[in-house]
C-alpha cells in the first residue's frame, strides 16, 4: 500500500514538472530567436565599436519591452486560440491586413538573409567556404521542417537556445583577459546608427506572429505558465545578449580572434551557427504561417507538407531566396546584421499600433483584455521603437 | 451605423490611425533606404 501510495505521489510529482515543462516552449524559443544570427553579430560589431560600458544596462529596459509586447501576443493567442494574421484581418479590416502582411514580409526576408549570413559565417571559421556553407545551411533547414513536425523543432529550439549560454564562459574568458577595456569605447562609429540597432534588436514582427500562433496551437497553455516561458526566455536572452556584447569589446571580430584567442572563437562561430539555426527555423515558420493567413489558407502547425502544399510552397520560396542572396558578392555580414536591425525599429510600430488595438478589445480578448498598466506598458515600448526610428531618420 | 461601419469609415479614428502606419510604413522606410544609399 504504501509503495503504492509513494507511486502515485511520484506520478502526481511528475505530471505536474511535465505540465511546466510543456509549457516552456514559445517564449523560449522566440526570445532565443530573437537572439540571432543578426542579431549577434548586431551586438558583436557594438561591443567592438562603443565597449560594453553603455549597451549592457541598456538590455534590461529593452528586454522588459520584449516582455510586455510578447505577452501581449500570447494573451492573444490565448484568448482566440487564433493566428494574429486572420485576427487582424477580421478585427481591424484588410487595410491593417495588408500592412501587417507586407510588414512582416520585408522584415522577415531581411532577417532570414542575415540567419543565413549568420550560419554561413560560423562555418567560414571551420573552413567551410560560404559558397558550400550556405546552401548546406538552407538544405539543413528545409529538411529539419519537411521531414519533423513543428513540435520537433520547437524542441530543437529549446535546446539549441540552452546551447547559446555557451557565449556566457567565452565572454568572461574575453573580459579576464581583456580586463577594464571590454567596457570602453574602441572605434568610432555612429552611435546614433547602433543605437536604434539595439532597439530594433530586442523585438522583431514575426515574433509577434509566433508567439500567438505557437500558444493558440498549444493544448494546455494557461496564463500564469506562457509568462513563467516567456520570463525565462527574457532571462536567457538578455544573458546571451549581455556575453556577446562583450564579446565583442574584447575584440573577437578581429581576424586573430583578438582578446578571446582561437578556441573561444570556434565557440562562438558554433553559437552564431545554432542562433542562425534557430531564428530560421522560428522565422521562416511564422512567415509562412502569416503568409497562408492572409492568402485565406491557415495551417496547422501539425500538418504535414503534403496537407498544407500552399504552406510550404511559401515556406520553401522564402528560405531559398533569403539563402541565395547571401551569396551575391560584396555582401558584409556584419553590415548587414546591424542595418536589418536598425531597419526593425522602423518596421514594428504599425505591428505594435495594432496589435494594441487588437489587445484592447473585448470582443476578442475576453477576460484577457489589456489593463490600463499593460496598455501604458505597450505605449512606452510604441513610443520607444517611433522614437528610435525618428532619430535614426533624422540622424543615422 | 453600427460599430464595425462606424470602425471602417475614412473619417473615424479607426480609419485615421491605421493611414498614419501606413504613412509612418512607406515614409520612413523610404527615408531609411535613402539613409543606407547615401551612407554606402
């Protein structure tokens, strides 16, 4: 009786870890995603050109941002059980649809071009020329999704994201033997330019779309357990982003490695290639969700390719040509990494605009609508990312 | 007029907020691609 008794607490133990476990997952891998490729090298070129001194406080705020606006997106999800690309167009009317649509659409491709750039740079460092290293990179994403449902990569994703906290020792490796100078200013670039850079950086549309898609798709998603996900995932990426900041001041974007040496170097390059892995996977997924959304073509995330063709179709186009523009000549990585963040501070406040909208109504959100506090908590972060895209205007 | 008219018409908030993104959209992505042009 008793072993019997101590069997089933063990049982009730588990199933309630299982619970928590399954929960973990959406905000996780978004907030992981949005630690990409770009976006890392994004950090690394700041933390080369201004030291870590002044962007590493400046993760926190925008971290917090990233909080608000995806709980926004998961509340909405939560609430519909819906994508937020069919929710727009039934709430807000075609005129919000098409700039949603067409929002996501340029910013997604401009992400997906810099994953690739990102995958292709970490095999450069193992000798991999690009011209090989990115068509491998896009065969490997197109095969992770054709051939393992969501949930798989979904999965992947996590422990991927787990993977990135290999950047934490190697950026206090830099700061051991970099000493003081990893928090000073190095080079001379525009500030103006990195800043809006970083603010683009902490949020990204298609992770709106994700975040909503991935919790409405979920059986067992509650409140409490997608903010617990999402703060974790908020946890992970502000340490991530923190160690490549600094990783950057100490100098890793030289040819030699610089501060950090060799073997800290292969480390990183694997880190850039498992972020590029992850933001693709999470990126081009949510495009193709939204993108079928629009067309009048919603998909499960479930469905194999031969049930969802004009989901795929989309899904296979975008991966393709993003991967194929990397291989034009003359294209800087890291170049491109931080104006395609720059760029999302311009593209997210008409996102942010509706997505306010959509969370202010009672009609869809029920007992989920915004509360006064969330509703002055997304204005801030709509202001915030308006005001970086007016300075970037005026003064990038 | 009912509520969702009233939403969709040209002259109501509504209308008029999701015109600003549009504009904020095309006029600042164009600035910023002229931005990137000039600076290259």
């Amino acid at each position: 009786m008793e072993s019997m008794a101590a069997e089933t607490a063990r049982e009730k133990r588990r199933g309630r870890w299982w619970r928590w476990l399954a929960a973990v997952g959406p905000g996780i891998v978004a907030l992981a995603g949005d630690n990409d490729a770009g976006g890392l090298l994004s950090y690394a070129a700041t933390g080369q050109q201004f030291g870590a001194g002044f962007f590493v406080p400046l993760l926190v705020p925008l971290c917090l941002a990233a909080f608000v606006t995806l709980d926004m997106a998961a509340r909405v999800g939560l609430a519909t059980g819906r994508g937020l690309a069919s929710l727009i167009r039934e709430h807000l009317g075609p005129a919000w649809a098409y700039l949603a649509a067409l929002d996501l659409a340029v910013e997604n491709w401009l992400t997906l071009v810099t994953e690739f750039a990102g995958m292709g740079y970490g095999l450069s460092r193992f000798g991999v020329p690009l011209i090989i290293g990115v068509p491998l990179s896009c065969l490997l994403v197109l095969a992770l999704v054709a051939r393992y449902p969501y949930r798989t990569a979904e999965r992947l994703g996590v422990g991927l994201a787990a993977a990135s906290l290999l950047f934490v020792p190697v950026a206090i490796w830099g700061w051991a033997r970099g000493g003081g100078t990893v928090w000073v200013a190095h080079g001379g670039g525009s500030l103006d330019l990195f800043l809006v850079a970083a603010i683009g950086n902490a949020l990204a549309p298609w992770m709106l779309f994700f975040q909503a898609q991935a919790v409405a798709a979920r059986e067992h998603s509650a409140l409490y357990r997608t903010r617990v996900d999402l703060a974790a995932g908020s946890v992970v990426q502000v340490i991530v982003a923190a160690a490549v900041v600094m990783i950057g001041a100490s100098g890793f974007l030289a040819r030699d490695g610089g501060g950090i040496g060799r073997v800290a170097g292969y480390l990183f390059a694997i880190g850039i290639f498992d972020a590029g892995l992850v933001a693709a996977l999470t990126v081009s997924l949510s495009t193709a969700w939204a993108v079928a959304e629009t067309l009048g073509h919603p998909a499960h995330p479930a469905a194999r390719p031969a049930e969802e063709p004009v989901f795929y179709t989309c899904y296979a186009v975008g991966v393709s040509t993003a991967a194929l523009v990397m291989l034009l000549p003359g294209i800087s990585a890291t170049w491109v990494s931080v104006v395609v963040q720059a760029a999302s501070a311009i593209l997210m406040p008409p996102l942010l605009a509706g997505l306010l909208r959509l969370a202010n109504d009672r009609r869809v959100m029920g007992s989920h609508v915004n509360t006064p506090l969330m509703n002055a908590a997304g204005g801030l972060v709509l202001f915030g990312f308006t005001a970086a895209g007016l300075l970037w205007i005026i003064r990038g | 007029m009912n509520g969702t008219e009233r939403d969709k018409a040209w002259w109501s908030g509504s209308r008029l907020f999701v015109d600003l993104c549009w504009i904020w959209l095309i006029g600042a992505g164009a600035a910023f691609v002229v931005r990137i042009l000039v600076r290259r």
